[in-house]
C-alpha cells in the first residue's frame, strides 16, 4: 500500500510542553506504525523561555521559514516564571499564529468516556461543543501604547480591531463547521449591547452569513449570559463562534466543564492551506506541576488526533480518539481527572490500546 509522509515541525518549549510532546510524540509513531497507512516525520525545534534567556530571541533569524518546510507544527506550552508571559506568548506562539495567518482556532470540547464533569447532571454525550475562535486580530491586534510611564497619569490603550474581512473570513469558516456536525447549529456570542461598533459589525456579517447557509441553524447570545447558558444547559450548544478575547475565556471554561483543561485540543488553522497550521493543547506551561511526571497527555493526544484530521488522516484521527476514550474509559486517569496514573503509564496505555486495535 503507497503510504503518505507527512513533515512534522515540534516545538515543545516550556514547563510541561516537552514532557506532553514527547507523549504525543509517542502515540503518533504508534498509531503510525500499526495503521501503516501514513508515516511522520519528526523536526524538533528547541525555541523556548530558556533559548530566549541564553539568545535573546525565541524564534532565530528564519525560524519560520524554515518551519514553512512542514505540513503541520506540534506545539506544547510557552511561559516560564521569570520571563513576563506577554513577551512569550507574543515571541512564540503569536509570532507564529500571526505570521501563517492562522486566522481560525478551533477548540473541540466533550466530556470524554470514563471521565466526570465537575457539572452534577451533565455526562458524556450532554456536552459536546466545538468553539471557533477569531485568531487574527480583534482584543489580540497588539494596538494600543503608553504614555507618561510610571507617572500618576500614566494612560494605557488597548485598542480592538475587527475587520470585515477578518470577520467574514472567520464566520464562513464556523459555519462550513457547523454545517459539517450533526446538530447544525451554530451560536454567535458578542457583546454587542455595550460594545456598539465591533461587535455590532460581527451580528450584522453573521446575518449575512448565515444565508448561504440555510441548513444551519444559527442563534445569537451575549458573552455573559453564554457562561451561564454553557454551565446551565449544555445540551443546547454545539459550534460557538467568537472573537479573539471572548472564545478564548469561553473555552477555557468549556475545558472545565467538560473535566479538566488537560484535556481539551486547540488548532491554529490556516484554511487557506498556504501556511502549515499549528496544533497545541489548550492548557499552559503549568509549573506547578512541571518535572514531576503526572501532566495529563490526553489534550496532546487530542490535539494529535486533531492534526491528523486536517492532514486528511481521518481514519487514523478518529481511531485515536476512540483508542485515547477507551483508556480514560478503563480507569487509566491522571490526578487532574481523578485518577492516580503518571504521563508514561497514560501514554504506555494509550500505545497498548492502538497496538491492539490494529
Ligand atoms: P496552565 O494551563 O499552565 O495551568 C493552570 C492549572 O491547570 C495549573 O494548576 C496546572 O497544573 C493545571 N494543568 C494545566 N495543564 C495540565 C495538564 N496537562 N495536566 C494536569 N494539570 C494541568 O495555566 P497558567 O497557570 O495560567 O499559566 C502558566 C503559564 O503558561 C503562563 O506563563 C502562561 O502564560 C502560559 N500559557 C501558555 C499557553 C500556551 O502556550 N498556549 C496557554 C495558557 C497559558
Ligand atoms: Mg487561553
């Protein structure tokens, strides 16, 4: 059978991010290896809190040309404690976001088999979400400055910006995906009761929108009352789409809901395909814990299962989701799940799980 290769850019960076790449690292050549229907091909970059410290700089001059070469990148975590986490961010994962115009994120939720969510009547099957995050500009645009620095009238701007071909762009997207899912149905959360320009542009292109899309079911929600609705009826959602600042809150919580934001996926989608897209679990560096063996691997396992999708790995993408459930399923949970197991004995299960599928 002619197998397909596939380039794969890794940048594990900081705190947990190289222990929960390793793991996906892992399950991938696993799955690769027993479906036989693909191969990767592994590049690790070791841009990070610790080569900024040694450089100066956390992409070297060319980085991301050089990342061009791969189909997609793996990514773990930027922040380290004694570096301010809006220059990490925006060295590393925004430069990157920014500069391949991976203008769609896509955050997918559910409360995986053998797992609980902290919400006392909800259980597998009652949430099952995917939010669409604008990635491009909005709260996130980096416009705004400061004036009289440390003086009593030191002012601060911070300036949002929302274009209509930003906007345009990113709601076709959503509702292409919420076209694809089961429900059909599609929630477009803003603010546009207080904040009566940005906002007001995104519900009047969501109305534009939504007509080349009759079969979707669209509705329209205010960012607050969201939260309640996500915790109080989470039956009731399905695609969420929303601005930079907004959906990054929302799935931060949607993470939660659904168990622990160790498990839940994020992609950096460059739909255009010019650019590699960028695939990352949702949660941070996470020092609190780095070092010790027992971060959740499952968000990476997700998020490799995600990357493989978008490289037409169907087949592969959703057997590793049903491989990482049945694990979760059979009691193999880290703490933050409940359970006592460390990242290897996760990802040895998950591995075992694969080999036996095949
Ligand atoms: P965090 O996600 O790193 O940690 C929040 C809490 O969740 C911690 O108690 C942590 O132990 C726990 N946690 C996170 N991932 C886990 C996993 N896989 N397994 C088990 N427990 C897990 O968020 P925090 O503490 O706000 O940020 C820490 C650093 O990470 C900061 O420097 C921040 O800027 C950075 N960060 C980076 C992100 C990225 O690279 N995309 C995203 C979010 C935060
Ligand atoms: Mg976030």
């Amino acid at each position: 059978m002619s197998s397909k290769s596939y380039k794969i850019a890794c940048i594990p960076a900081d705190g947990i991010g190289p222990e929960v790449i390793d793991a996906g690292v892992e399950v991938l050549k696993a799955l690769s290896a027993a479906s036989k229907a693909f191969s990767l091909v592994f590049k690790h970059y070791d841009w990070s809190s610790d080569t900024f410290k040694k450089t100066g700089k956390y992409i070297p001059d060319g980085g991301l040309d050089e990342l061009k070469k791969h189909d997609a990148i793996l990514f773990g975590a930027v922040g380290a404690p004694d570096v301010a986490d809006h220059i990490s961010l925006w060295s590393l994962r925004l430069a990157i976001c920014q500069g391949f115009q991976q203008y769609a994120n896509v955050r997918p939720t559910k409360i995986l088999r053998g797992t609980e969510s902290p919400l006392r009547k909800a259980s597998t099957g009652d949430l099952d979400w995917v939010i669409i995050r604008e990635n491009s500009e909005g709260e996130y645009a980096g416009q705004g400055g400061r004036s009289h620095k440390g003086q009593p009238w030191e002012i601060a701007t911070e300036v949002s910006i929302f274009t209509r071909h930003a906007v345009t762009r990113l709601l076709k997207f959503a509702f292409e995906v919420a076209r694809k899912r089961q429900k059909k149905h599609i929630t477009v959360v803003t603010k546009s009761n207080a904040q009566r320009n940005g906002m007001v542009m995104w519900d009047e292109i969501a109305v534009e929108v939504a007509k080349d899309f009759p079969d979707v079911t669209v509705e329209k929600m205010l960012v607050d009352a969201m939260t309640c609705r996500m915790v109080l009826q989470p039956q009731s959602l399905d695609t969420i789409v929303a601005t930079n600042l907004h959906a990054d809150i929302l799935s931060d919580l949607a993470a939660a809901l659904a168990g622990s934001i160790g498990i839940a996926p994020t992609s950096n989608l460059d739909p255009t395909r010019q650019n590699p897209s960028m695939f990352e679990p949702i949660h941070g560096s996470a020092f609190d814990i780095t070092g010790k063996g027992i971060a959740n691997p499952v968000g990476t396992f997700w998020t490799a299962s995600e990357m493989l999708r978008w490289l037409g790995e169907e087949a592969a993408a959703e057997r590793l989701l049903e491989c990482v459930e049945n694990v979760c399923g059979d009691g193999v949970l880290t703490r933050d799940l409940g359970g006592e197991a460390t990242t290897k004995e996760v990802t040895d299960a998950v591995c075992e799980e694969i080999r036996r599928s095949y």
